[in-house]
C-alpha cells in the first residue's frame, strides 16, 4: 500500500483513459452473428444489416458500399446514402461531405440509437437527440411513406429528436419526433431515431421493410451504405490504428501522460545505474600512480626535497627546536649525544641533495625511518 501511494497520479489519468477508450470500443463494436448490432451489410447475424441490402437488390434497386481510405460519395451514381448506427465517429470533415453531397441533390439517412458517434453530422444539419425511446410499435405516417405504405414500425430502442426551423417531423411518439428530415440545397437528410427497422433481426416485423424501401427510391441511381464508419477503411499506414481507434488513441494519451511525468519529475526506467561499478582501489594504487607521474615528468627532486625536509624537521621537533632552525646546528645538538646518529642523518641529508636512483632513494627513505626513531633504531 505504501508503494501504491508513491504512484503519480498522471498514472491513473492514463488508466482511466485506456479503460475508457476499452469500454467505448465494447460498446460500439458489433462482432459479425453476435447479439450486438453493427448494422452493417457485412453483418449476417441479427445486428447486421445484410439483409436489407439483399432486399434492396432483389427490388431492384442498385446498391453500392462507401469505404476504403477516405470518406467520399460520388454524386454522379448515388442517389441515396445510408449511414446505419456508425461505430466509428463522424468527423467534421466527414459531416461536410455529407452535406455536399446533400446540397448536389442526393439524400442521406442517418439511423441512430445514440446521436454520440454522429453528433457532428446531427449538428451540421440542426437536429439534435432529445431523449430516450422504449420499444414498442410506433405509427408513421405521410406523403413520405404512402409508396410503398407503410403505417408503423417496429423497434426495440431509439431516440426522440428535436428539430431546428426548417426541419419536418416525419414520424412521431409521446409528442416528439424520431423521424425528421433537414433539407438542404437540392436534397434532405432524413434522420430516423433508431437502427432497428434496417437490421436483420427486425426487418420483417410490421411495417420495418415498407419502411426502409420508402427512404431507398433512387431513380435509377445506386444506394449507398456507409461502411466507412464501421471501420472498412484499410490503409498502408500503420499510424491509422492510433489515430481512428480508440484504443489506439487510449494508447498514446497514456503514452503522452507516462512521458511528461518521466520528464517533469526526472524520474528514470529501472534500477539506477552505479557510476563506478569497479571495486574501491586501494592506497598503495594511487600512491603508484603519483609515484608514475612525477617519474614520467623528470622532477623527481621533488620526492628527494619531501624527504630531506622530513629528515630535518623530525630531528628538529626531537630536541625542541623551530624546524627553520639551520640543520647544521640540528646536527650538532645530535651529535653532543649520538655522534654516529648525527654523521648519519649528515650523510643521508647529503645524499638527498643530488640525484638518485629509484633503488638508492627508497634505500634512503628507509635509512631516514632509521635515524628518526632515534637510539634505538640505530642500534637496530
């Protein structure tokens, strides 16, 4: 529990995003024969809408998808287009084609069970979802639906709308419109407030098949369905996972967090590295080392003036005398006790004022331990 409480909390931030980005992905994913519904014509199960595009074909009617790396639609060969409950969101950019093609004439379904994924188009259009419908069968009615008739359909679920001025309800329920339709230019996008009607599962139940054919008449143009938003939009870039998925973008907004902690608090990855992960050295090492250095710089007077002024200081200190004390007068306080003591610190004292080999001078550093330790040394 103490560790759990060290954790930053841009870590959560980035769970929390990533369980969400899950949980989106669950909900709006439709796996193909499942009990969820894709509507799309891919599908076969009772999510699916594969049957209305059979439907349609067997009337004769001409259809086409729209997929692939961009959303696009050709006016030239589709009349109608219909976007069924989409799993994938609806850009801006995405709602301005759409209206395109609206304002070229064509017309656009949108069937939605949310208005979440496709809130952009709803708003580009001014029509907004007002609020939650419960199964049942609902009546419909008008010039919309008299060819083929079609006098009520059936759902399971859907949503009550709230139109903008100008927009025409089509059909509604406990006062409030699930099917409306928003001219522009020369056409409309018919919006109906439930996915139902299309999908397999539902498409025979009262009125729901008279009911999609009515939104279908093309005039000898192909209808289209917008498989685009259901994800059949392959590509080479292995980027579009990231960006169009929402566990690809749960992925980078926790990457982003992880990163800008590690930089702001200067945190690092894994156990810290030691900056010397040699063993210590010893003394006898760097007194090697120096020994190396002054031996390679040719100033090994400088050993021989440290130990000259060891030998002089120490006999200095021995018979209570200031160490600048001149040595020949050190010598003779020496010499009125230890005569041969005193001709040996003379002669060592000599030898250090000139050169030396290495052995000679580690010989005399010796001798000076010697004469230092006093009488008893000597006589060692």
């Amino acid at each position: 529990m103490k560790r759990l409480r060290r954790v930053h909390p841009l870590y959560y931030v980035a769970l929390v995003l990533f369980v969400v980005a899950l949980g989106l992905t669950a909900i709006t994913s439709s796996p193909s024969g499942g009990p969820s519904r894709s509507a799309s014509v891919y599908d076969q199960g009772r999510g699916g809408a594969a049957a209305l595009r059979k439907f349609f074909d067997a009337m004769g009617i001409s259809t086409v998808t729209v997929q692939g790396d961009a959303f696009t639609i050709d006016t030239r060969s589709v009349a109608v287009l219909f976007i069924l409950g989409p799993t994938e969101a609806v850009t801006p950019a995405d709602a301005a084609e759409v209206r395109r093609f609206v304002s070229a004439g064509g017309t656009a379904v949108l069937a939605t069970d949310a208005g979440l994924l496709d809130r952009p188009l709803l708003d580009v259009f001014d029509v907004h979802v007002a609020g939650a419908l419960g199964p049942g069968e609902y009546p419909i009615g008008g010039i919309a639906f008299t060819d083929p008739p079609a006098s009520k359909v059936s759902l399971d679920r859907g949503v009550t709308l709230t139109l903008g001025p100008g927009r025409v309800p089509l059909a509604s329920a406990l006062g409030r419109a699930f099917v409306g339709m928003a001219p522009a230019g020369r056409g409309a996008l018919i919006v109906v407030g439930t996915v139902a009607p299309f999908l397999n599962g539902q498409l025979g139940i009262a009125d729901n098949g008279r009911f999609a054919l009515a939104l279908a008449l093309s005039e000898g143009r192909s209808v289209a369905f917008d498989e685009y938003h259901h994800g059949y939009h392959p590509t080479d870039d292995a980027l579009v996972l990231l960006e169009r998925t929402w566990p690809g973008r749960a992925l980078v907004l926790a990457a982003v967090a992880i990163f800008l902690y590690l930089v702001l608090t200067g945190r690092h990855l894994g156990l810290p590295i030691p900056l010397d992960p040699r063993p210590p050295r010893s003394s006898l090492e760097y007194i090697r080392g120096f020994a190396g250095l002054v031996r390679r710089s040719g100033h090994e007077e400088i050993a021989r003036a440290r130990f000259r002024k060891e030998l002089r200081t120490g006999l200095a200190r021995e018979l209570a005398l200031d160490p600048a004390t001149p040595f020949e007068r050190t010598l003779a306080g020496i010499a009125a006790t230890d005569p041969a003591r005193a001709g040996a610190a003379k002669r060592l004292d000599d030898a250090l004022g000139r050169p030396l080999r290495d052995d000679a001078l580690l010989r005399t550093v010796r001798d000076i331990g010697t004469v230092l330790s006093g009488p008893r040394g000597a006589e060692r």
